[in-house]
C-alpha cells in the first residue's frame, strides 16, 4: 500500500484535496476562540467596526439561557455527578482534563494535566472570578531568577482600569506596591469563618484582604444589559443574569449585537494558511459535527485558543515561509511553558460545630484572601504566592460532607466526650449537622518559573478524532518551586494553629513536594509564545504580534513571559484589549 511512510500531514494534505470547502467572503480578522483573549479582541475590534470571524470548537452557548444556576441538589438525575462536565452535573464547564477523542501525551516523569473548556466563551463561564492585576515588580523583577517583561505595569494600567470599568469587579483599596489597587466596586462581607481565618492569619503575621472578583455587586452606568449580582454563590454554573463575568455574556454576545461579529461554532482550527510573502490570508478548521474541512479568509488572524492550543496551531502550520510552524523561527513556540504552584490544607473550626444557620453562600469567588506579603531577601526561593480561603455555609450538594466519618472522631461532642470514626444512621447524621458549615481550606498559588526547558510540542505519532497533530508535554518542577510550597504548607499549618483549628488533611512533606499540585492543575498555563523585544528570544513582539508574521496576533496567555503569583485572567483580559487596540492603529496606517 503505497500511502504507508506518507506523513500524516501529507496524508492529510492529499485527502483535503478533495476535501476542504473554501468560504469566499474575506474577513477583515478572524479571531480563533472564544474566552477571556478571542472574546476581548473580538469585543474590541467588532465595536470598531471591522468585519470580524470567531472561531470556537465548542458549541454556543449562552449563560442567560444555558446555566444550571439555582436548581437543587435532587434535580440532578446524576445525583450531582457530571457527565461531559468535570466539576460535577451543574457546573458550566464542558471539557475537563481529558476529552474523549482529544488526547494529549506526555513525556516519560511528566505530570503536566491539560484542563480544556470547549464551548462559547472557554473556560470563563466556570472560573473562580479572582480578578487580580499584576504589579510593577511582577512586569520587572529583580530577582535575577524571572525574566522582565518587555512591557511595564504603567503601560498595562489603562488596559486594567478599562477592563475594570466596562466588566466590573469588586475589592477595596489597599495600597500595596505589587498588588495594584483597581477600580472597585464594593467587596461582599467576610462569612463567618473568614472572620476566625483573618484573625487566625493576622496573628500568624499574614495579612488578609478583601477579595477581589469579577462580580457585579454594584449597579454601574457603565455597564449596561447586565443585572447585579444577588448573592446565590453559584457563578460556577454561570450567571443567568449576567451578574458575574464571562467572556460569552460580556464580550462575545454583545460584540454580536453590534453585527460586526459572526461566529461559527463547533469548528475546530487545523492551522494558519500563509502566502508566499509568509503572511496569513485564514485559517482551516474541521466542523465538528460534520467532519468536513473549511477554510475562512481573513487580513488579520489572532488565536485566542488558549497558550497551549494556540502553540499547537501555530506549531501545525507549516508552510514553506515557515517550515517550523508559523511564528515559529526562533524554535520557541510551546517553549516556556508555566503553570502556576498550587498546595492546599483543608481543617475544621471546633468553635463552629454546631453553628446556627443562615444564608452565607455570597458571591460565587472569594470574599477574602492574602496577598503575597514576605521578603524574598529571607527566603530560598523567588517570588511568592497569594492565599485563597474556602469553607463556610454553602448551598449542600451530593457528597460534600463525605469528610465528616473520617474525622468525627477528633472533636469533642457536647458532652465532652469523643466517638469513634465512621458511623451511620441517626448518628452519623447528627455529625452532618454538627459539621456543617464548620470546615475551612486554604490553597496557595504561587509564581512558578518560566523555563525554556518545559515546553510542548507535537507529538509526531498521535492524532485527534479530527485528524490533527496532538501536543506532547514536558514539564518537571525546580526546587525553587518546591521550596515555596513547604512554605505555604507551613504558613497553612501556621494560620491552622493560631485560629484554633483542626487539621483534617494529611501534611505532605518531601515525599510529595509538600503538596504541590501536577503542572497544569491550577489551570494557569501560559507562556507558550512569549513576548519579547529580540525575535531569536522571544515568538510575539510586545503588542502580541508575531516577530515572523506581522499580521497574526496571540491574545491568550501565549504572550506572557513570567506570571506573577496573580490568578492570570485579567491580565489576559488588559493585553488582548491592548492588542485589539493596536491592530486597529496599524488598520489606519495601512500597515495590517
Ligand atoms: C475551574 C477553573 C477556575 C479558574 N479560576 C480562575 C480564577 O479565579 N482567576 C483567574 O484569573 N483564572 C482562573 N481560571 C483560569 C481562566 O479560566 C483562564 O485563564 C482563562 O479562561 C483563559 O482564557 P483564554 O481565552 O486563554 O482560554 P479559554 O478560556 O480556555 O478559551 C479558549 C477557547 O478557545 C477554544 N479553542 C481551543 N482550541 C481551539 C481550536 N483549535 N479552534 C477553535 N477554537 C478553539 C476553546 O474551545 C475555548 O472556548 C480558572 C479556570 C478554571 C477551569
Ligand atoms: S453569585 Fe451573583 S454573580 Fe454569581 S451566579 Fe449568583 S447572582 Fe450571579
């Protein structure tokens, strides 16, 4: 058979000869995704008038029609369990982890999980809505370990505060030199055991905050067509009233109201197609439904996919002017990859067993939280990491006092006296009842390092279900990242002891890096295709514009070159704006 030894590109290339159907119409941008990147710049150039293409792999969706917010936990037919969505049968994420028919590899001693959301508006109708900037020192350290962005916190602040004002987010102002003050609306109140953590903390000399998210708590005359937040805790599920923030209910479905943006769903981009002169002129997708191949065409191309995928377009489009894959010259495309550290410790408030109940459930992100607060000069590692609080009060759903039998033994009853672990019937549910709303976690994320020698790339021997090169990851954690999840640990344990609390959860120690998550499991990836001024260092210039490639753009977290220990939306958020914003300029001085 003579196609064996034939590549799977040129098998492909071969195939699609009879395959791909050509759209004729010519875009003035196609924007490939449809989250916090694809859905700002889709926002900002449809508002300006440009004739704009989105292209999401996933299906439409739209929070105000489409949420599972406010059903009870007996309405799932699951009992709460999810089926294509990975945080349980109400939660608006569709993908996870794994997805069926898109796999991912991984290098023998790599842990790396790739979290992907495929529908309208990515994985921003089910994030946490911590909306932090990052600061000056995080643009430009001066650890000698990060690298310095091209880009300064001064450049980047009118993005923030303009993202501040037209999406809304709560917090208060502080302050603190790297961790910029924004421009707020008024925070929720702490629950009740926040008020023992923030004390706790304070006498463990760590500062606690009000949180701060993308949440409307306030009714802005900025921001029209979407109502206040009223205090469900649900924003996992998305908002049907739009009160909190996603990118489908705030940027892609207004932008569409504009009649300047079409989107076309369940496509799936193969690659970048480049002209001779080595510009784009579209791209190629699959459509999902009918496994068909299309092409678009379009002046401008910005992939929003996300920093891994967006790597893995680029890297599949090979052409002759880019024989690497597009933008690609410098080999650092997938390169850099980072997530951010994550370790957690989970306990219980014996002062809160038996607590009266009333509604706390509160905004659906944190009301609380620690900004990074130590100096570096004392420690052995660089950089830090903030604090995020959870427990409390909170609408019960299947299986969330699972913890209970396997601790009840620990606190002391009423009559002084303890029992023994497990139990059943009317026993265990007078524990239920005892222990609700009396647990407390605390989780820390933290400024993992970039480094060129994690990175993805193609794996030359796998295929989706679409027939597109899959990524293959390498990734292993540096003891400085190590270093610093033995610090949250004992800075967990440190908050634990001073606010009375019983720790519930097993203390890692070395054996397994003191609790630091997988690379990946804090859904932070960026990197991918780093910024720069110098095109053999860097994959985008510092607008987001490839070095290689003058008329295609990244606007997810590619382009990031060093996260801070900042959650990275917002920031993704600022720099695709201000990206958007400079195509626009270069539309005018005829140069895109
Ligand atoms: C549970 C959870 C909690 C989180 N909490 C927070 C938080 O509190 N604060 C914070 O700052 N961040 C948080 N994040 C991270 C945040 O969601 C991401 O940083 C953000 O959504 C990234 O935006 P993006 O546009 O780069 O990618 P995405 O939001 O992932 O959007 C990418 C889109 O592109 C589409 N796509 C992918 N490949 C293709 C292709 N080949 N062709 C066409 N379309 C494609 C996808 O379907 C998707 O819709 C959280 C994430 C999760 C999952
Ligand atoms: S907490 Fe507020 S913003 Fe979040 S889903 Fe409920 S009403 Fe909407």
């Amino acid at each position: 058979m003579y196609l064996i030894g034939l590549s799977i590109n040129l098998l492909h290339l071969i195939m699609s000869d009879y395959q791909i159907k050509e759209n004729p119409e010519l875009f003035d941008a196609i924007v490939v995704g449809s989250g916090a990147g694809g859905g700002m710049a889709g926002y900002i150039l449809a508002h300006a008038g440009l004739k704009v293409l989105m292209l999401e792999a996933g299906p439409f969706y739209d929070p105000a029609k489409d949420s599972l917010q406010l059903r009870w936990p007996w309405e799932s037919p699951r009992r709460g369990a999810g089926t294509t969505r990975p945080f349980g049968d109400f939660d608006a994420a569709f993908g996870g982890w794994q997805i069926e028919g898109e796999p991912y590899s991984k290098v023998a001693g790599t842990e790396f999980e790739w979290f992907r959301a495929r529908m309208l508006g990515g994985r921003t109708n089910h994030w946490g809505r911590i909306s932090l900037r990052m600061g000056p020192d995080d643009f430009k350290p001066k650890d000698g370990v990060t690298e310095e962005w091209p880009i300064t916190y001064e450049e980047v602040k009118p993005f923030y505060d303009r993202v501040d004002r037209m999406i809304g987010i709560y917090g208060t102002v502080e302050g603190i030199h790297n961790e910029p003050d924004g421009i707020f609306m008024k925070p929720p109140k702490p629950r009740l055991n926040e008020l023992y953590i923030a004390k706790g903390a304070k006498k463990a000399g760590v500062p606690v905050i009000p949180g701060r998210g993308a949440v409307l708590t306030e009714v802005s005359k900025d921001i029209k067509d979407r109502g206040a937040c009223f205090y469900c805790g649900q924003c996992g599920r998305a908002c049907k009233v739009y009160g909190d923030f996603s990118s489908s209910s705030c940027l892609v479905i207004p932008a569409m109201k504009t009649g300047n943006l079409k989107v076309i769903d369940n496509a799936m981009v193969r690659e970048v197609i480049t002209n001779d002169e080595g510009l784009a002129v579209g791209v190629s997708y699959v459509n999902t439904k009918d496994l068909q191949e299309y092409t678009v065409k379009g002046k401008t191309v910005i992939l929003g996919a996300s920093a891994c995928e967006s790597a893995r377009i680029m890297l599949n489009s090979k052409s002759k002017s880019h024989p690497g894959g597009v933008g690609n010259s410098s080999g650092l495309v997938g390169k850099y990859l980072h997530d951010s550290t994550g370790a957690s410790l989970s306990g219980f408030l014996p002062q809160l067993l038996d607590r009266k109940r009333y509604n706390e459930d509160g905004v659906g992100s944190v009301h609380i939280y620690s900004p990074w607060w130590e100096d570096n000069a004392k420690l052995n590692f660089p950089r830090g990491y903030h604090i995020e609080y959870g427990g409390g009060l909170h609408m019960p759903s299947y299986g969330f006092l699972n913890w209970v039998p396997k601790v009840n033994d620990i606190a002391k009853n009423s009559d002084g006296k303890t029992k023994a672990k497990g139990g059943y019937g009317t026993a265990l549910k007078e524990d239920f009842r005892s222990y609700y709303g009396a647990n407390v976690g605390m989780a820390g994320r933290g400024t993992a390092l970039a480094r060129k020698d994690n990175y993805c790339e193609i794996d030359p021997d796998k295929v989706d279900k679409f027939g597109i090169p899959v990524l293959r990851f390498n990734y292993k954690w540096a003891n400085e990242e190590i270093a610093q999840a033995k610090h949250m640990q004992e800075t967990f344990q440190s908050i634990m002891h001073e606010m009375g609390a019983v720790i519930t959860s097993k203390i890692p120690g070395a054996d397994t890096l003191y609790g630091l998550e997988a690379p990946g499991k804090i859904i932070h990836e960026g990197g991918t295709t780093r910024m720069g001024n110098d095109p053999k260092t860097s994959v985008l210039n510092k607008w987001g514009q490839a070095h290689d490639c003058k008329n295609l753009y990244v606007v997810d977290a590619g382009p990031f070159v060093q996260q801070g220990d900042k959650n990275l939306t917002w920031t993704i958020l600022a720099l695709s704006m201000r990206t958007a914003e400079y195509i626009l300029q270069e539309k005018k001085k005829l140069n895109g």
